[in-house]
C-alpha cells in the first residue's frame, strides 16, 4: 500500500468518527437543512465517504498542478521593514 492509499485510508476512517460522535454528526446533518444542499457552506470541509473513496492520485497531481502556479504566489512580509528593503 502507497502513501496515497494510506493517507486516504486516514480520511475515510476520520469521517467515519466524525459520524460516531454526536456533535459532528450534527454538524454534517445540519449544515445542508440550514444552508440547503447547493450552498458552499453546506458542504463538509473533511467531504464525503464517496467522494474521497473515488479520488485518485491523479485527481489530486492535477489538482496541485492547476492550483499552485507560482505566478499565483503572493508574498507577504510584516515586521520592522520599509518598501524600500
């Protein structure tokens, strides 16, 4: 077993105890009623079962490759400085 299938195992296992305890459990319920199913905040920030269990690790190498361009980076420095340093 590769590391991919490891650290989805972990997912998976993960939100099967976010479902044993109550009040996550609440929380998965409750988001979709209160915010309705097309909401982004009715979605789970951990997902769902299905939808890691179908994730492949070439869903996630292009995924990184499409979002993490380096012309997309901002960097930020705070402290003691002026703009001309």
């Amino acid at each position: 077993m590769n590391l991919f299938h490891n650290v989805r195992a972990q997912w998976l296992a993960s939100i099967k105890q976010e479902k044993a305890r109550p009040q996550t459990l609440a929380r998965r319920v409750g988001r979709p009623v209160l915010y309705g199913d097309g909401h982004s905040y009715a979605n789970q920030a951990s997902g769902t079962e299905a939808a890691i269990a179908a994730l492949s690790r070439d869903d996630i190498t292009a995924s990184v490759k499409a979002k993490l361009q380096p012309q997309a980076a901002t960097l930020i420095v705070v402290g003691d400085t002026t703009l001309a340093e």
